[in-house]
C-alpha cells in the first residue's frame, strides 16, 4: 500500500510536468496544424534561465522563494521572445503545413542546439533548493518543492481548461482547431488566433521548464527526453485534444514510474514504445483524437 | 516505363566512381564514403516522401542493417557481402513488420512514431551487451584485398540502389506511389490494396536504407548507437529539401553541397549543428524547391526568352 501511494505521487509529480509539455504541443497542432520539434527548446531555454538568474540573484542576499519567482518572471518574457522570433521569421509562413514547417522546426533545433551549447555551456547547472523540508501525504514522503511544482501544474492546466471552455479567445483556439475554414466564415480572425495559440503554448513551455529546473538538473539538453515524451502523450491522447494531452502525460508518467520501480528505465521506455503501438492499432487517431 | 535517362546516370556514376580512384588521401576517401551513404540515405526517405510521408524511422532502419551486417560479420563470420544484403533484408524484415502497423496512421501520426521507433531501437543496442552496449561494436572489417577501394566499392553500390529506386520510381509501381500522395481514396476505387503498396514502399525504401547502415559500418569499423540518432534523418532531410525533392537529382546535389561544406566548416572549427540548422531554415525559408527547383526555374525563363 505504501509503495502503491509513492508510485501515484511520482506519477502525479513527473505527470505534471509532461502535461504542461504536451498541453503546448497539441494546442500549437490543433490550431496552425504544425509539428513543432523545437518546442523543447522553449521548455529548456527557460529551464536554463531559471538556473543561471537564482544562483546570481541569491548572491545579492536575496531570499530564495523571491529570486526564484524573479527568475520565473526572466525566463518567461526570454521564452515569449524566442518564441515571438520563431513565429513572426518562421512558423507564420508554414501554417497548415505539416512537412514545410517540421523541416522549418528540425533546422530550428539544430541552430538552437548550438546557440544553447554556445551561450550557456555543456555543463549541467544545479538550482539551490527553493522551498526545504518534506510532506508526507498518506504516509507517503514528499519533497516540498515537488509538491509545490506538482500544484502549480495544477492550477495552471485548470486554469487553461476554464480558458479553453468558457473564455471568447479559448472558444475560438477550438473552432480554429476543429475547423478553420468554418471558424473564419463565423469572423474568428484566423492569423491573430493562430499567433496567440503559439505564444500560449510557448508560455506553457516557459512554465513547465521553469517548474521543473529546482527539482531536477538543468543541461542545454534538457529538452529532447520531454520531447520525445511529450510527443508519445500527444499520439496516444489524439493530436489537438487538450483532454488527450492530460490523459496522455498521466498515461506515460504512469508507466514510466512503475515500469522503472519495478523493472529498469530501459523498460519502461521500450513499454511506453509498446503502448504507443496498441493504442495505434486500436485508435490511428489515438484515444481521443478526431480531425 | 518512359525515358530512363541511361546515358546521364552512366556519365555520371563513371564520374563519380573515376573521383573515389583518383582520392588517396583518407581524409578525402572518409569525406566522399560519407557522401556515398548519405546520397543513398537520402533517396531512401524521398522514396517514401512519394507517397506523401516522412520516414523519421530511416535512422532506425539504417541503425538496424549496421548491426546486423556488423554482428553477421563479427559474431557469425559471414562474408562481406552476404553481410551487407543481410543488413538490407534485416532492416526490410522489421520494416514489413513496423511498417503493417505504423502505416494505418497518417501524417503526424506517422512521423512522430517513426521517431520514437527510433529513440526505442537506439536505447535497445545500448543495453545490449552481444551488440556492444553504449561503446558500440568494433572489428567491422571489410576482406583485406578491398581496403584501398572501399570508396569505389560503397559509391559503386549506393549508385546502383540509387539507380534501382529511380526505375522503381518511374515504373508504374511509382505512378501508384504518387496516386497515393495525391488522393488515397482514389487509388482505393480503382482496386487498389492502399496499405500493401505502402508496406512495400516502406521495405524498399528501408532494405536500402539497411544497406546505406551496412556501408556506414565497413566504411568506418566501428559503430555506436549514437550514429543513429533521429539526427541522421533530420541531416536526410536537409540533404533532400536543400536540393529540391521534386526530382531524384535533388537529394544527391543536395548531399553533395550540405556534406562538403559541412566538412569545410567543420574544418574551420564552426559548430555543425549551427550551420546544417541555417541551412535547413534558409532553404525552406527562400528555396521553397530547392537548389535543383531555382535551377529549373532559371532554365525556363531563359528558355522563355531565347523563344522570343
């Protein structure tokens, strides 16, 4: 039972993050119909200036959780930028474009690959620990930090849904992604929308690097292996689908964890692999995919 | 079958082979062996580009024919040839299997599990100690007679495969390829078994993909899962979009400038991911149809005027 407790924690906890990932993934698919690899670059970009700006802030005598919530700020407007660049010289020309703008993408990480090594270094960067001590829910222990990052994950996929729900901008991401055609015959402007849906997702990416770079060590590579995994949500939840996205992260997560409580991480990627191909033959679409 | 064009590709694979005789610096003979595998790596994913999709899963393929022609040749002692076609039909084998699964799915779908076939494929070798574990598999040498021809050898072979999918192109199993990229539908009223030819064009396209994977490894003795990173399709891919993918000639122009100047640069101590992802973003970016499209279009509009 106490096992059993632990392995949904770290599943929620690694969950997370892979949910705030893949959120950014299918919202960018479902709205311009892009696949955007270099996505992993906006997650480790912020990730990155998380690590460099809380050591030099905490050097100023500043409080941790204070440096902290400045480098979240940082990090998030350099990711916008970025991600302002990438859209306006790049993925505005290639909407609807699925092969044009996943070759634009795949340039796109190879010159950030070596822009990233360039500027910040091979070397992995620690983030001195932001809230200390531990929780224990139902017996279980928990950092304080992954509980934190594991709230704050949370609270921003409810807040994206209620957005996506009930809001006028959140209505139109969805008639857009159903069908852009029929969404601009109604007045939805096409353009704006498809640029606010890619700098929605790139503040996504923002966040979730900039949750995960405390609790875990910061590399310029830190972005293929969410990638890879954010990706294998996607497919299995149904490209586009905010709900898919969700169900897909906890999915993978879930089999990551015990796979490796049980087996070896080695496992459990070739298990996660293995999903990917049932779900696959079951649904072409994945689980909740239609368009 | 319409115009096969025999008397160019004869000039120039003669011209091609006549360089690999001339190159005796192994710098040279290692850049040009790199060329030759690239080229063939290259055609093998426009090859499934005919019928409308990308084949991330070429770097897994390529992985699995250089491992199996390097176990048959290191582990089971085989011949250097039978090694090389058994990496191929190893590397079609898998890809018949894979490829009856995969190919129901379409686009994105397609794409993105090819690439994680072959992050799968890649942690696979790795952990595998007969193959070699992460340092890779070592002693991959060609008979003792052939080492001062390897060039010629591998370019003599890639020219061939290459050669053989442009007949395949332009046969009518080809126009079947291309019915299938344009409407899918359509080629089903008329009979067809949709997912049979794209099964077969998958196996083809990865039986040589095999055989490219099976050079890399007697070309250079030494393999690794890290040479088989989904990297080697994205450099596939730029070799195709920088030289145009409308036509065969694309992907070898494109090879042949984006591998040369690579090594230059790389020579001159600049980053190459820097430079191959500047390439690929001003190709697609001012090159909608690459080096050979420009050519092309410069042509007509000469041609144009000259009519006048």
């Amino acid at each position: 039972m106490h096992t059993a407790i632990q392995l949904i924690l770290t599943s929620l906890q690694i969950g997370a993050v892979y949910i705030l990932f893949s959120l950014g993934l299918t919202l960018i698919f479902g709205v311009m119909r892009i696949v955007n690899f270099a996505h992993g670059h906006l997650f480790a970009i912020s990730a990155l200036v998380v690590a460099y700006t809380v050591p030099l802030l905490a050097g100023w005598n500043l409080p941790a959780l204070p440096a902290y919530l400045l480098g979240v700020v940082a990090a998030v407007a350099v990711t916008l930028v970025l991600g302002f660049l990438m859209y306006v010289f790049g993925f505005r020309y290639f909407q609807r474009d699925m092969v044009g703008s996943f070759i634009l993408s795949i340039g796109l990480v190879l010159l950030l690959d070596g822009v990233f090594l360039k500027v910040f270094g091979g070397a992995v960067r620690p983030v001195p620990e932001i809230l200390p001590g531990t929780v224990t829910i139902l017996g279980a222990p928990v950092t304080a930090q992954r509980l934190a990052l594991c709230v704050a994950a949370v609270i921003i996929t409810a807040l994206l849904y209620w957005a996506m729900t009930r809001t006028k901008l959140g209505k139109a991401l969805r008639a857009v992604s159903i069908d852009h055609e029929a969404a601009m015959l109604q007045g939805v402007p096409y353009g704006r929308i498809a640029f606010a849906g890619f700098m929605i997702a790139s503040a996504l990416a923002a966040l979730a690097g900039a949750l995960i770079a405390p609790v875990t060590i910061v590399s310029p590579a830190i972005g293929a292996d969410y990638l890879i995994k954010g990706f294998i949500a996607v497919i299995v939840g149904g490209l586009g689908s905010v709900p898919g996205a969700i169900l897909g992260g906890l999915f993978v997560a879930a089999i990551e964890t015990v796979g490796g409580f049980y087996f070896d991480a080695t496992s459990a990627t070739i298990a996660i692999f293995l999903l990917v191909i049932v779900v696959l033959l079951v649904r072409p679409k994945g689980l909740l995919g239609h368009g | 079958m319409d115009n096969l064009r025999l008397p160019y590709w004869a000039l120039c694979t003669a011209l091609a082979l006549a360089v690999t005789f001339v190159v005796r610096d192994p710098y040279l003979a290692s850049i040009v062996n790199l060329i030759s595998i690239a080229a063939l790596v290259a055609v093998s994913l426009r090859f499934v580009m005919l019928i409308g999709e990308l084949n991330f899963a070429t770097a897994a393929f390529m992985g699995l024919g250089a491992y199996a022609a390097g176990a048959a040749t290191t582990i089971l002692h085989w011949p250097f040839a039978l090694a090389l076609v058994f990496g191929g039909v190893v590397a079609a084998a898998i890809s018949i299997v894979f490829g009856y699964i995969t190919l129901r799915t379409r686009g994105p779908y397609f794409l993105l599990i090819g690439f994680a076939f072959t992050e799968a494929v890649r942690i696979l070798y790795s952990k595998s100690m007969a193959l070699g574990g992460t340092s890779g598999m070592v002693g991959i040498f060609p008979p003792v007679g052939f080492d001062a021809w390897m060039p010629s050898l591998i370019m003599a072979v890639a020219a061939v495969l290459i050669f053989a999918l442009y007949v395949l192109e332009r046969s009518d199993f080809g126009k079947i390829l291309t019915a299938i990229r344009d409407n899918e539908n359509v080629a089903r009223t008329v009979g067809l078994n949709i997912l049979l030819c794209k099964v077969a064009c998958f196996a083809i396209a990865s039986f040589a993909a095999g055989i490219a994977g099976g050079l890399h490894a007697f070309a250079n003795n030494v393999i690794s899962p890290g040479d088989f990173s989904f990297l080697v399709a994205a450099f596939a891919l730029a070799y195709v979009k920088v030289g145009g993918e409308d036509n065969i000639v694309g992907p070898l122009v494109g090879t042949i400038l984006l591998v040369t100047l690579g090594s230059f640069a790389l020579g001159l101590g600049g980053q190459e991911h820097i430079f191959y992802g500047a390439a690929i973003i001003l190709a697609v970016l001012l090159l909608p149809d690459g080096i050979t499209g420009l050519a092309r279009r410069g042509y007509q509009r000469l041609a144009a005027r000259k009519g006048h």
